[in-house]
C-alpha cells in the first residue's frame, strides 16, 4: 500500500506549531531514476581554505575519536565523546582557552557525551547532551541541568536561536519499544529549563529509520546502523531532509518552515529506500548525496550531486580534493565528514598533523597551510581546515 506523507496541523497546550510554509511556483524535483550529466569540480576552486593548528602540549592531547562540534567567530569546540573531554580553543590562535572533564554519577555531571555538545557563544555557554542535558559555562563551570530523556531514542541536539534548541527524536529501534517512535519528531524547548516552546508542523505516519535491531541470543540485541554525513545548519538557519519525507526544508531564524527541493519516486516507493542527505548548504548552492538504505549490504560510496539555486539546475557532482585526494578525476571524492555549527557559506573538519606534513612534503596545500605545516610535528594534536565557500 504507498503511504502519502502527511501533514496535519497540531494543537498543543502552551506551545506553538510551525508549519509548513507555501513558495511561490514550482519546487525542483530530484530525480532518483535520472542520469543527471556530470559537472567535476576541484575543491579550491570554489572555497577558500583556512588552516588553525590547535595547541598541543602534554596536557591538551586528542584522541582518535575526537569530534568538531562548533566553530564561531571567537572559539572551536571539540568533544570526545565516551572519555567526555570538553576542549574550546581560540577560532584565530588555536590556543586553548579552556578544558574540563566532568563524567560522574552526581546531578551536576554526565555519564558519557552521548549526543554531541552545543556551542552557544553568545551566552558563552557549552550544552552537553547525556543521560540529560548538562548546561556548563565555557570554564566548565555547573549552571543548570535541562531535564530532556536523551535515551528514549537517538536525538540530535541542535542550537537554534538565543532561546531553544532543537532537538530530533529518532525512530525507536529497541525490540518491544517500537511504539515509543513519535510521528513529530522535531520540537524547540528551552535553554533555559528545557521545556517545550514549539513543534514543527512535519508530522509522519510512516517513519524509516537509518538503523535496525539485530537480535543475537538469549533475547539479547544490537543496533545495526549506516553512519554518514550530515550537514543540518545553513549559518543560523537549519536543513532538515528527513529520510521519512519527501521534501527538504530550510527552517529560518524567524522559525518559518521552507521547501527547497522534492523527490521522485516517493521514499514510501522504494524498497530498499533510496534516500537522500545534505552534506552542505551555502548561499548558492547545495550539496548532497544518496544511497540505497539496504541493510544487506556495508553501504559503500555515496555519489555528491549539486543544486544551484540561481539556476534550478542539479548536477552529479563529484568534487576533488587536491590536497588529500591524488586519484583520478573519476573518483571525486571530498564530501564534508562531519556537520559543525559554522557560519554561513562555511564548514570545516579536522586534518591529522601527519596528514597535513605528507600533504605538505608534496607541495598540495591551498591558502595558509605551508605556513601552518612548516610549524607542525607529525604527533601535534589535529588542525582544523575551514573552507568558505565563493
């Protein structure tokens, strides 16, 4: 039976629904099925690239599985995530500027950071996302617990403006538990006490998931999952291209609820899904990309394809990075691997230092990065490359 994504209008007491909101003429569609001709682009030659080496000495060390969650005009955040290290460095010296650790069992600390850290520069105020979500200055000092279940499902914590977050409640996988999975999955609550200030107006009757439950023996289970990239901010707007609809969306600052592109044949069409992600958004253009959500496979590559906004026009779009990526032009194979809180037009990621050496020694680094290698050990914490986007 083809399920039709819905929308339907909520009403909650004390609390405000976004809906969607209509746009002049046609919204461009995206063929699934189509061979869209191909555009191949190099990397530095359309964003300018940045270089902050971030300070290393025996006391600030990175681990392997450190994470870029923001970078602001004044400062980049960096979690890791089951050793629960909090790091805020300088955004232009790349100097430490503070560092704590607060993994406990007491009201005022976190077990794990299980759902990311969120950067709030204008508060200077770090929100960590665990059993709840823990509010600390950017010294790390205890302010206030907002008392959000965060192991309901996976959840994804975003800032949204001065005054809520929103949070993305994923499908419930847990055998038993399926029923818990919401059909209004996006909300805004509170920084100030997490309480709920608004839903979004995208209601679901079907929801996919990314993720299903393995079942092993003696009723025991684990989560199988696809990892990828996913790029959700747009500077202090928001993408939201959820594998459930049909439509991506841009939510504005003022909380209006934009289509920016559909989709053809129908996700409720397909078996295996074919879905889509948004990998980038820029002023000009966007990035994403689409596989076959086929939990028989380990996944593989996910082809990049363009959407001009000037233009309406969608192309395959392979990008080279010529400064990590020596293969031939077949392969285009940069795609942003990580979604940090950036301003617009921008993104960034995180470049091992014996990366950026090799790279160096072979005379491929764009923008500052000779001045930065010249200065790096091959052990030296990991550099932060920012591209902005022309």
């Amino acid at each position: 039976m083809k399920i039709n994504f819905l929308f339907i209008s909520l009403f909650l007491i004390g609390s405000q629904v976004i809906e969607a909101q209509s746009k002049t003429g046609d919204i461009p569609v995206f063929n699934f099925t189509k061979n869209y001709p191909q555009k191949k682009l190099k990397l530095h030659d359309i964003a300018d690239i940045e270089y902050v080496p971030l300070e290393t000495t025996d006391d600030i060390l990175l681990g392997g599985m450190a994470a870029l969650s923001a970078v602001t005009e004044k400062y980049i955040l960096v979690h890791e995530g089951q050793l629960g290290d909090v790091f805020v460095f300088d955004r232009h010296t790349g100097k430490l500027y503070s560092h704590f650790n607060h993994k406990g069992a007491s009201g005022m600390e976190y077990t794990w950071i299980k759902d990311g850290t969120v950067l709030d520069e204008k508060k200077e105020e770090i929100y960590v996302c665990s059993h709840n979500i823990q509010v600390y200055s950017l010294k790390g000092e205890y302010r206030r617990t907002l008392k959000i279940n965060m192991y309901g499902s996976d959840k994804k914590v975003l800032n949204f403006d001065d005054e809520s977050l929103l949070i993305y409640d994923d499908v419930v996988i847990e055998p038993g538990r399926e029923k818990e999975t919401k059909g209004d999955p996006y909300r805004l609550v509170s920084k100030k006490d997490g309480s709920l200030i608004s839903v979004l107006g995208l209601h679901f009757e079907k929801r996919y998931s990314k993720a299903i439950a393995q079942h092993l023996e003696n009723g025991m289970w684990r989560p199988y999952k696809f990892f990828y990239p996913q790029n959700m901010h747009y500077g202090s707007d928001l993408i939201i291209a959820d594998i459930s609809s049909d439509t991506i969306y841009q939510v504005s600052s003022d909380k209006r609820l934009m289509p920016l592109l559909t989709r053809k044949p129908s996700i409720h069409t397909t078996d295996p899904r074919s879905i889509w992600v948004p990998l980038l958004t820029t002023d000009k253009f966007m990035l994403f990309g689409t596989f076959v959500l086929d939990f028989n496979t380990t996944g593989g590559k996910i082809p990049t394809f363009m959407y001009e906004y000037a233009t309406n026009e969608i192309n395959k779009a392979p990008i080279l990075d010529t400064e990590y990526d020596t293969k031939p032009w077949s392969e285009g194979r940069w795609s942003p691997e990580t979604c940090p809180a950036i301003t617009k037009n921008r993104t960034a990621d995180l470049i091992q230092a014996s990366a950026v050496l090799e790279a160096y020694k072979g005379k491929r680094l764009k923008g500052n990065g000779e001045q930065v290698a010249k200065k790096l050990n091959e052990d030296d914490n990991p550099v932060v490359r920012i591209l902005t986007f022309k």
